[in-house]
C-alpha cells in the first residue's frame, strides 16, 4: 500500500475544507423556502409502516416514528403494547408547562391493565454505539454534547471519545418514562417533549422515536394543575382512543407522509439557511445553530389532503 505523506494528508484537508466552503457559499442568499422549492424527489423519504404509530385522539391523528436503531427494545416493546391494545382507552395524564405530555394507565403501580407479550421491565437504551452510525454532524458547538447532529432523521448526539451516540431531547421526541431504576421504563408511560429542549435528559431516559405529524394537539393539552403538571382529576384527563403500528392499517386509512433526508445536500444547504437566515426581518444573522433549532420538513405526499381520522 503506498505510504501517505503528512504534506499529501494535508492538502487533502484542506480541498475537503475547500469543497465545503464552496457548499456554503452556493448555499449562502438561500431561505429556507428556497431551499425546499429547489429539493428533489430523492432527497425525501417515505415512513417506514412498520416503525410508524398511529395514535388517534378527539382531535385528530398525531403519527410517531419510532428509532429501533437507538433503543431496539424498548421500540419492540411499545410495537407489543400497541398490538395488544394496552393504550386503548388509556388518556393523557399530565402537561407539564415548558416539559413534557405525558400519556399511559394512571392505575400502572397496581398493574391493573395487563402487558400482553410486552415485557414489564427492559435494560436502559441510553445511548448506543456510534460505530456504523450515519452521522450528520452540525459545525457548530453544543453545551451538553461534544458533537451534535441527526442520524437518519433524527437529532443525536455523539462522543468520539467514549465511541457512543444517543438521541436528544429536541421538541416532539419521544421516550420512556421511568422511575429511579434505570429498568423501569418499559414503554408503558410514554411522553413527548413539549416546552423548550429539555436536554438534560439525555442519557437518562430512553428516546425511541419522535412525533412527526400532530404534535399541535399535543402542544396545546391544558396544564395539569397538580405537581409536575398532573391531572388530578379523572375528567380532566384526555383520552386516548387508540393506537396503531401503521403496518397494520390498511393502506388507503394511512397517512402518507413524506420526510427530507437529513443526509442529502438540501439538508445540509437548510441547515446553513438556518444558521445565517436571510429572511427579510433578519438583520442579524447568528452564525450558528443548536441542534433542536433545526427544522425537520415533513409533509403529506402529494396530492393527499389531509391526514385520515
């Protein structure tokens, strides 16, 4: 194998630091509206039916994509409560202002509604090994992580260091709540980040997906009077009417969503978008941007109208 010299290594670097210059130059001028008119069919993504829950409210659909790539089994759990129904009937049990929503059996402690085939405790999924791992790293710094980034979709984080990767807590991620034992957060109460990124969470909760569409009828629950924003009332709970693996419902019932890729050009040109905004009403363009900043575009495919009910 021919040896590289140090000289040869670095004038690699810099045509690799060259080349990205020249990508944020033409990204440079760009909104992000302009970014997404100039997108392509390839640069979207499709839900996977299989990891996609279908959870139906009074209001409307909220849909969730689950992350079996960061926490495989609590991902495998949570598909086991659905399929045997174990939220059917269950509500929203607390709304805590600037945190979470939170949903599940507010009967859990005397286990009065049974798991089925889910299991009642699983090992934490706090982070996993960055090796493998598709990683689009942001350029900028990150107060709790060494690096930060998204990971098919997903906002994460990495530490080359240690050689891990985790997911973070960014508005409409979703995880399992748990109690002190790290074990006890089986997917049976789950909640969804609802105020400004709660990060100092990471790490100590099990993320396995985030809600992709409908997380306006999570936002805008009332605030649980009672500490932590509990319901202490059962008429002040919201029901949750059902919740479906996507996979199992039928085809035309679904809804067909589409997501940009987060390893594809376009993302990173929105990221640099975001990073130095050139709307009209921006006089002062940041020059940097935090992970739970970055806007993940989803739409419906088109010609679909609205979500079905």
């Amino acid at each position: 194998m021919k040896k590289i010299s140090g000289s040869m290594f670095m004038r690699g670097l810099l045509l690799a630091a060259a080349v990205l210059a020249i990508d944020a130059a033409a990204a440079a001028g760009k909104t992000m509206s302009d970014v997404l008119a100039a997108s392509k069919p390839s640069d979207w993504r499709t839900l996977d039916p299989e990891n996609t829950l279908y959870m139906e409210l009074a209001g409307g659909r909220v849909v969730i994509e689950l992350a079996p790539g960061f926490a495989p089994l609590h991902v495998a759990n949570v598909r086991a409560l659905v399929r045997g129904k174990y939220f059917d009937g269950l509500s929203i049990m607390r709304s805590q202002d600037n945190f979470v929503v939170q949903w599940g059996d507010p009967a859990e402690a005397d286990h009065k509604k049974p798991l089925g085939d889910a299991k009642k405790k699983l090992p934490a999924e706090f982070d996993r090994s960055a090796k493998g791992v598709p990683f689009v790293a942001l350029p900028d710094p990150d107060t709790y992580a060494p690096q930060t980034g998204f990971v098919t979709g997903f906002p994460a984080a990495r530490d080359k260091a240690d050689g891990t990767a985790w997911l973070v807590h960014c508005y409409s991620m979703v995880g399992a709540g748990r109690d002190n034992d790290v074990d006890t957060g089986p997917g049976t109460e789950i909640y969804v980040a609802s105020g400004h990124a709660p990060r100092q969470l990471d790490r100590n909760v099990a993320l396995f997906g985030r809600v992709v569409y409908g997380m306006e009828l999570l936002a805008v629950m009332p605030r649980g009077p009672a500490p932590m924003g509990f319901y202490d009332k059962a008429e002040q709970r919201v029901p949750v009417r059902e919740i479906r693996v996507a996979a199992d419902v039928p085809a035309a019932q679904r809804t067909n969503l589409e997501l940009l890729r987060t390893d594809t050009q376009t993302f990173t040109d929105l990221i640099e978008a975001r990073r130095n905004r050139q709307d009209e009403w921006y006089k002062h363009k940041a020059g940097r941007i935090d992970v739970c900043n970055v806007p993940l575009p989803v739409r419906l495919v088109p010609g679909e109208k609205t979500a079905h009910n």
